[in-house]
C-alpha cells in the first residue's frame, strides 16, 4: 500500500521539555491509523506538526512524497483537520459555519452551496441549517465540527480526540461516520485515549507515551508482542504491558 504521509525524526521542544520525542511514522493509502495514548503523550501536538500548524524543533513531515511545509499551498487542500477543541462559531448558523470554513479553500458560489448542505447532510444536520451553533447539544457542536472540515472533500482526514466529552450515541453516529468516510477513499488519522474506539475502527494502531511511538501495528499484532495467546489479553492489558501505566489512570 502506498504511503501518503510520513514522519521524519519529528520533534518538538519547549526550552528543555520534549513534548514529540524523533517521532518516525507511515500513514499507507486508505488506512484509518489510530494513535493511542494518554493525555499528555504528545498526540495533540503530533498532530498540529502535520497540519503545519505548528512548527517542529526538528524533523518533518512528508505528504504525498513531498515536505508539507515548503509545500503548504499545494497541499493543504488534500488534508481535513478536526481539532480537540471545536473550531466553530456559535453566533453563526450551521451552514454559514460550514460555508466560512468550505470558502477558505476557494470553492465558490453553487459549488460551494452544494458542498455546505453535502456535508452537513453527512453529519445529520441538514434539518438544522439554520440554527446557531450555541444552541446545539454537545454532540451536535462535535458534528458540525465534522462537517467544516470535509466540505472540500479531503485525502487525508485527521481525527483529533473527536468524541471526548459527548454522550455514547453521539460517539457512534462519529464512529460510524469516519467507518464510512473511509469507506468512501479517505485515509483517516485518529488519536484517542479511549482504547475501545481505536480497537473498533483502526487498521493500524501506534502506541505512544513520553513523546515517543513505543509499538506499531494492528491490534493483533500489538497482542502478540505480549503474548502467543491473543485471545486472552485486552489492548489496554497491551498498554499496560509496554508502558507500565493504566491508560484509564492518565485520562
């Protein structure tokens, strides 16, 4: 499978603290790639490296074979990015929050309609269009955070903790979508902390704690490192294993 984004010896440092530690990872075409590991472990930050939006100590970061930073303009429009905190406006409709962020990427007029009641069909919100976004639940607010970041139809979706704090059937309806949106082409990274979600939809799983990727691969093969029967060992037995700490524990 071809390999659509990298990263080479990524680190990233405040004074002397080292938040992403030589970080080396390939995302293949297609994959929903899961990155497990608690508060603090340098997801987040991995994360905003590869967006670009922040700037690594050292290292890069390789998409579609070139470095996304000297390459940003070209590139951009190929990614989808949803943050951990809601990028969105309450005091704007549903779809003017769609259409504010669909715009930037310079889709424009029927276009650029079609693509805003697209996407928020997509995420279940098409009926509330015309509602602003402070009145929405939780969940909805998490949707429609979904929905601003695919309507220029992305390569690349980047999940980042997209389910926390929302109640369980708002989680699924987000499970299943980004089950779908892959089905549909799109290579999906997902970090979480929440183990069960990463062993329900991940292909390939990386293990990260203290900045570092500790072990990487599916969640059968992260079981046979621990043992040769992997039926009797649960990925957060995995964790505990590798790191010596309970995931649960760090959230």
């Amino acid at each position: 499978m071809e390999t659509i984004l990298k990263t080479n010896d990524l680190t990233k440092k405040y004074d002397s603290r080292v938040v992403v530690d030589n970080l080396n990872i390939e995302i293949r075409q297609g994959e929903v790639f899961g990155l497990l590991g608690p508060n603090g472990a340098g997801k987040s930050t991995t994360m905003n490296m590869i967006c670009g939006i922040i700037k690594p100590t050292l290292g890069n970061v390789e998409f579609k074979g070139k470095d996304f930073r000297k390459n940003r303009k070209e590139l951009i429009d190929k990614l989808g990015y949803i943050p951990q905190d809601l990028a969105i406006h309450g005091n704007l409709k549903a779809w003017e929050n769609v259409e504010l962020f669909t715009s930037l990427y310079g889709i424009k007029g029927a276009k650029l309609k079609e693509r805003i009641d697209e996407s928020l069909e997509y995420v279940g919100l098409l009926d509330r269009r015309n509602d602003y976004a402070k009145t929405f639940s939780g969940g909805m607010k998490r949707r429609l955070n979904i929905a601003c970041a695919i309507g220029h139809h992305p390569e690349l979706l980047i999940f980042d903790e997209p389910t926390v704090g929302i109640d369980p059937q708002s989680r699924n309806f987000i499970l299943e979508k980004i089950r779908e949106s892959n089905k549909n082409g799109a290579t999906v990274i997902y970090t979480s902390h929440y183990m069960e979600e990463v062993e329900a939809i991940c292909t390939r799983i990386a293990i990260m704690d203290n900045g570092k990727v500790i072990a990487t691969g599916t969640s059968e093969e992260l079981k046979k490192m621990v043992t040769d029967d992997t039926s009797s060992i649960t990925l957060e037995e995995v964790f505990l294993t590798l790191t010596g700490k309970k995931l649960r524990d760090l959230v």
